[in-house]
C-alpha cells in the first residue's frame, strides 16, 4: 500500500514563500574549546650584537652630552673634601660628584644582592 505522499515532488525551495515557512530553531552559539594547535611565534630581530651597537651609539651619545656640558661650565670653583681644598671647573666637579654618587649606589647594591644570594643558598 503506498501512500500519496511518496509520488508528490518536492517543493522547490526557490518557489516557497518565506513569510509561511516556519524557521528551524536556532541554536545557541557553542563555545569553542581553546585551541590546541601550536603558536608560531614571531622571531626576535633583536641580536647581542645588535643591542650591543646600540647600547654603544647611546652611550656616545650620553659623552657628548655631558662634553657639552664640562665645556659650557668651564668657571673655577673651589671645592673642599675633609682637609682637601682645590679648584676644579664647575662641569668636571659636578661629574666627579655624579661618579661619586653612582659608586655609592653601586656599593650598596651589590652588598644587596651578596645579602640575598646568602639567603638564596640556605
């Protein structure tokens, strides 16, 4: 026995109203799992030497300021250190108070990190 149904063709769905069709349930939009596939990592352009050239040009460039500087304050002051007293140019005696200053630091930093490298150890 064979029913009506299984002769009638298909409708064409370019023929189909749309306004009558019903609309299949949308699904909720699914959550993507991360993805697992490996990361291409971009290459540093970045070298030892490369960095190394730069540190160079900037530290030429601190020099030639700091020449500037001793040759744009060339005026005698005199400078007195416990029983020392002598005179220097005003640009020499502020460099030599900035080296001064940058070895104390130093100083006390590196005790820093023996204290720390100590407690590393135990």
């Amino acid at each position: 026995m064979s029913t009506n149904a299984e002769h009638l063709p298909e409708p064409d769905p370019d023929l189909t109203d749309e306004r009558t069709a019903p609309t299949p349930p949308t699904a909720p939009p699914a959550t993507t799992p991360p993805s697992t596939a490996p990361v291409k990592h971009r290459q540093s352009l970045s070298t030892r030497t490369g960095t190394t050239w730069m540190s160079l040009i900037a530290g030429a460039l601190i020099l030639i300021v700091l020449l500037v500087f001793i040759l744009q304050n060339l005026d005698q002051v005199e400078v007195g250190f416990f029983f020392w007293h002598f005179s220097l140019p005003l640009g020499v005696a502020v460099l030599l108070s900035v080296i001064g200053g940058a070895l104390v630091m130093a100083l006390v930093g590196g005790l820093r990190i023996l204290q720390l490298r100590r407690v590393a150890k135990r």
